[in-house]
C-alpha cells in the first residue's frame, strides 16, 4: 500500500500549534492540562465508594464492604491528587508541579472530608426522584438508571472542587457528565437538597444559578443569562451573578426557558415552554396563552 505523505502536514500543525501557544504565552515548556480519562475513572471510583452495594463491583462480600471502600476510595484519591497538582501548576506558568505537591494533597484531603455531607445530599435527591416520579420502582433502580442522578453525583463532587478554586477540574468532571446524559450543570451553581431532574436531556444550569431545596426540572429547562455585557475594550464581562434564582419547592415543566438574574418565588409553577425574563412572586402558575387555533376540516 502506498504511504500518504503527511511531514508537510506535521510541520504545518507544528507551526499552528506553536502561534496558538505564543499568543497564549506558553511556549516553553507548556504545562499539562487535568486529563478528563483519568477524572472519569477517579469519579467511578469516588461513585463506588459513595454508593459501594449498588454502583461498586458485584462480588462484593457484606464483610468486605468497608475494606473495598477503603481501597477505592484510597486509589480515586491518589488519582485525583494529581490531577489537582496539574490543575495547580498550570495556573502558574513557570513553576513546576513538583512544587504543589503539599498543597495538591491538602486541598485533596479537605475534598475527601466533605464525601460523607455528599453522600448524604445524594441520599436526599435518591428520595426527591423517588416521590417524585410514579415509574420509580425503588431507589436503587434510580441510582443505577437515572441520568439526572448521574449528573448530580458528578455535580455534587465537582461542585466541593470549585468551592476549593479548583475550576478546571471541577468543569470538566461536570462535562463527563453532560457528554454522557445530556444534562449541563455549571459545578458554580448552588443546588440545595432533594433536587430533581426528569428525564434531564437538554437541561442547562448556569454557573451563578441558585437552586432551592426540594425543586424539580424537567427536560429541556434552562436557567440561563439574559446577557453578556462588554468591558471598555470589547471583552465579555465574567463572574458576575447572571442567572436566576429558584427558591424552594418550585417546579419547571419542559422546555421552560429562565434568564437573568431573577427570583422564581416559592412554590411556583413553570409551565411547558414558557420564555421568563421577570421575577415572579411565590406560588405564582405561568402557563403558555391558550391557543386560538382552529383544527384544519377533515378532506372530502
């Protein structure tokens, strides 16, 4: 078979790909970026460790339950270790990542800290997907089969990781997520207990959205910006609070569409579809105007 030629193509790759890292002032020795592999494999881990009876190996044995969660836990750790202490040295162009190695494991020690409150938060979204969905079986076939319950166990652990400033990492834990279900939560978002994604696909939360206790989401919802301001040179504002706030036990039907920085008041009721840009009082219903469409006559 005769070989493509392709040196030109390297060397042309080789010269984008050196402008790219020039303008980005990372020419020398560039720093290695967290590798979304090994946080979907350090996830997996965490996951079984959390939930060892249910999304651990099959063969665990009831005597051996502490000692597996031990050893998974321990190797998830190490794992995610170093990819902190990637995380560290590429927000320090110039310094090595040997240098992060006490901080790499004091950040990784304060994470694994919080896995029981996060155990304990997903214990409370198992229950609310439970109540709240009358083709739920049991909690366990929601912990096995649910893709919102799978997004929120990688929310709620990258959610603790960008508390810890740690945002690389935490984003892309969260993307594993979204390519797997369909589901975007931002790990910036602030999510209380016992929250509910239906079916999930499309759903879109962004990154300073709050998030009451006791809501439910249904499927192609997004709490979104209204828009994106300019600074004098033309550059997007960032970090500022843009997205809304949903308080307690409010309900969003598919499809709905909220944006900017309002309040959906509690017990509100968000029907199909509707487009919201205004704060809305508790126990408020915003339903879609009744169609005035007749139905087309049956042909001759």
């Amino acid at each position: 078979m005769q070989e493509i030629a392709i040196e030109h193509i390297v060397q042309q790759l080789a010269g984008i790909r050196e402008h790219a890292l020039q303008q980005r002032q990372r020419l020398t020795q560039p720093p290695k970026l967290p590798s979304r592999k090994v946080l979907a494999r350090c996830v997996e881990g965490l996951a079984a460790a959390l939930f060892p009876n249910r999304l651990g190996d099959s063969d665990i044995q009831p005597h051996a339950i502490n000692f597996y969660v031990g050893t998974t836990l321990d190797k998830a750790l190490r794992e995610l270790q170093q990819q902190i202490r990637l995380e560290l040295a590429f927000k320090a162009p110039g310094t090595a990542a040997s240098q992060f190695n006490a901080q790499s494991h004091a950040l990784t020690q304060t994470f694994a800290e919080q896995l029981p409150a996060i155990r304990q938060q997903l214990d409370t979204d198992l229950e609310a997907a439970y109540q709240g969905d009358p083709a739920a079986d049991s909690v366990d076939e929601i912990l096995v089969s649910y893709p919102g319950i799978l997004a929120l166990i990688h929310y709620r652990l990258a959610h603790v990781l960008h508390r810890l400033g740690l945002t690389i990492t935490a984003r892309l834990i969260t993307e594993i997520a979204h390519s797997q279900t369909g589901i975007d939560i931002h790990p910036g978002a602030r999510i209380g207990d016992y929250f509910f994604i239906d079916h999930g696909t499309g759903v879109v939360i962004g990154e300073t959205a709050i998030i009451g206790n006791h809501v439910r989401l249904y499927q192609a919802v997004t709490l979104g910006a209204k828009n994106f301001p300019k600074d004098a040179n033309g550059h997007l504002v960032k970090k500022f609070e843009r997205h809304p706030i949903l308080e307690d036990y409010v309900v969003v039907y598919a499809g709905a569409t909220i944006l900017g920085r309002i309040t959906i008041g509690k017990h509100s009721i968000i029907g199909g579809n509707v487009w919201v840009t205004r704060s809305v009082p508790a126990n408020s219903h915003l339903t879609q105007a009744h169609s005035d469409a007749k139905p087309i006559p049956a042909a001759a």
